[in-house]
C-alpha cells in the first residue's frame, strides 16, 4: 500500500514537473524572438463590429502594459465575409509582424470564399482569448415580444420576416435556427455589426443576429431588446432572455474570440504572440474593460487547443454551408 502511494505520488509529482517543464519551454522559446518593428493587428471588417473592438482593444492593453517594445497598428480589412483580410494575412507567409483577430466568420468566410482564398487550418493559429454570446436581437418597438412570436409568424407565411448577419456565421446561426424550428426568413448580409445595426433601427430589418458589444450601447439605451441567446445556459448580464434549448430548439453556437498568425511561422513566435496574449488576459484592463464590458466570456487557449478548435468548426460550418447550397 505505502509503495502504491509513493509511487502515486511520484506520477503526481512528475506531471507537475512536466507541465512546469512545458511553461519554461514555451518562455524560453518566446524569449529567443522579440518584434523589430511596428506589428500589424488585421481586423478583417469594418469598424464599429466584434472584430474592430477586439482588434482595438488588444492594441490598447498592449500598449499600456507594455507587453512588447513595438506599437501595435490596427488596420481594418472589411470585405468578402472576412476572405478579403485574411487572404492578405495568408499572403503574407512567414511575416513575423503581423497578427489578425479571428472568430467563427472567418473560418465560414473562408469556405464561402472557395478557389482561390487560403484554408484557415493554413494559417498559424495563436490562441484563443474569450467566448462571445450569439443572440437574436429587435428593435424596442418591435412587434415580436418573444422568439416564439417570429417562430409562429413565420410559419404562417415563409419569408416574411428579415434577419440581418454580418458574416457568414450568422448565415450559419440562420440557417440552423430555420431547420430546427421549420421556418424560413429572409436572411440580409451587411459588412459590420455597425451597418446591420443603422439598418436595424431605421426598420429596414426585423431581426438581427449580434454579439452583446455590437448592441449594448443601443441596449443600454433602450432601443433595442434581445429576444434569445444561442448558448447552453442564460447568463448573468441577461437573466430573463431564454436559450434556444429552452424552448425545444437545439441551437448552441460557440462564438470564440482569437488571434492567428500567417502561415509559416517559427515556433519561437509563435509562443512569443501566445505568451503576450496570455498576459494580456491577465490584465485588469482586460477584464474589467473588454470581458465585463462587452459581456464576454474567459475561454483561454493555447495555440494548440486553439488549432483544434478552428479544425472542429471547420467540420460543422461545412455541412452547414452544403445545406445552403453556398459550397459544393
């Protein structure tokens, strides 16, 4: 028995040591590469969206805490459901300057934007930073008081009713909220959060898909309200807006938050941009300003895990966009 817990012990005692070994490894390995120059931060869409304020905000904490010698510039590259940014990124193969924020739009983006456009499992995947929350939001006035509203209108009469997306993950929400509910809407594609959300409240749409940073502002001012959210639970920030699965829809949508990377990058830099971001969620600022703020939630990855995780919404997104008949 004493041997059996000793020899516990030591496994024990040796998977720490090896995951200490793995941390000191990847610090070493950051502290061989250091930017010699100005690094640019792709948001591959316009400003006022998810992205920009992602983008933005990361360069700002950057800064702040000095997490390395060089400015960080943000340069938004809206365009072809996010191809046109992240063309440019794969293009830049090897560029050690040059980072792009990334979320499920960009692996959708990329599948739509077929021959041509790079594959995302191409590019350098740095880490994963948050979750965001998917949810269906109207206009304060608006005549659909709950989702079962839009459900029963919609099944009256296919297509009378328009929901806005700004890329092709939204596209992608649609479509399984249609099958899983048996309707139909008019899905209308704009460039950025921003745009969807001034055609929104001009009544040009009826519902639009959003993360909470690109209406909490409207919110907050009670112009618009969220009808229901594309998560497993309810959260906090909107305790009496109901999921999905609540109401018999199995409808789950993990809308990650991250950074990538050219292709063909040294490991050295790699763990170098990993380790920066790992300090920077660490930060005050990060989580009270960008987590708390835009109501978000702390998902951290590695470069690794994060690999896996685009590789498996890559699967998902196919089968989805097949459906909809927007690849073959």
């Amino acid at each position: 028995m004493k041997k059996a817990l000793i020899g516990h012990r030591f496994v024990r005692m040796a998977g720490v040591a090896f995951a200490a070994l793995l941390l000191l490894t990847v610090q070493a390995q950051a502290a061989e590469f250091k930017p010699g120059k100005p690094i640019t931060m792709i948001a591959p869409a316009a400003p006022g969206g998810g992205s920009d304020v992602l983008s933005r905000t990361i360069a700002q904490i950057v800064a702040n805490e000095k997490l390395t010698t060089q400015p960080m510039i943000v340069q938004n590259v809206p365009g072809g459901g996010q191809a046109i940014g992240l063309t440019q990124l794969a293009q830049a193969k090897g560029n050690t300057h040059m980072l792009a924020v990334a979320n499920p739009a960009s692996v959708a983006g990329l599948l739509v934007a077929g021959k041509g456009a790079p594959n995302i499992k191409d590019l350098t995947m740095i880490a994963q930073l948050a979750l965001d929350e998917q949810l269906i939001v109207v206009r304060s006035d608006s005549r659909f008081k709950t989702i079962q509203d839009v459900i029963a209108e919609s099944k009256k009469k296919e297509n009378s009713i328009s929901i806005s997306g700004s890329d092709q993950a939204d596209r992608v929400c649609s479509r399984m909220f249609e099958k899983f509910a048996g309707i139909k809407m008019r899905y209308t594609p704009f460039n950025s959060g921003g745009e969807q959300m001034t055609a929104l409240l001009g009544g040009h749409v009826d519902l639009q898909w959003a993360n909470p940073p690109e209406f909490i502002g409207q919110y907050e001012a009670k112009q618009v309200r969220p009808l229901v959210l594309a998560q497993e639970h309810r959260i906090d920030q909107f305790k009496d807006i109901p999921t999905f699965k609540e109401l018999g829809i199995n409808l789950v949508f993990k809308f990650f938050r991250g950074v990538i990377a050219p292709p063909g990058l040294p490991p050295e830099v790699v763990a170098y941009y990993e380790n920066m971001m790992k300090k920077m969620i660490e930060t005050k600022a990060w989580k009270e300003n960008y987590l708390a703020k835009n109501m978000l939630s702390p998902a951290w990855q590695t470069s690794r895990e994060f690999t896996k995780t685009i590789s498996d919404s890559e699967m998902v997104f196919t089968e989805t966009l097949k459906e909809l008949g927007l690849i073959k």
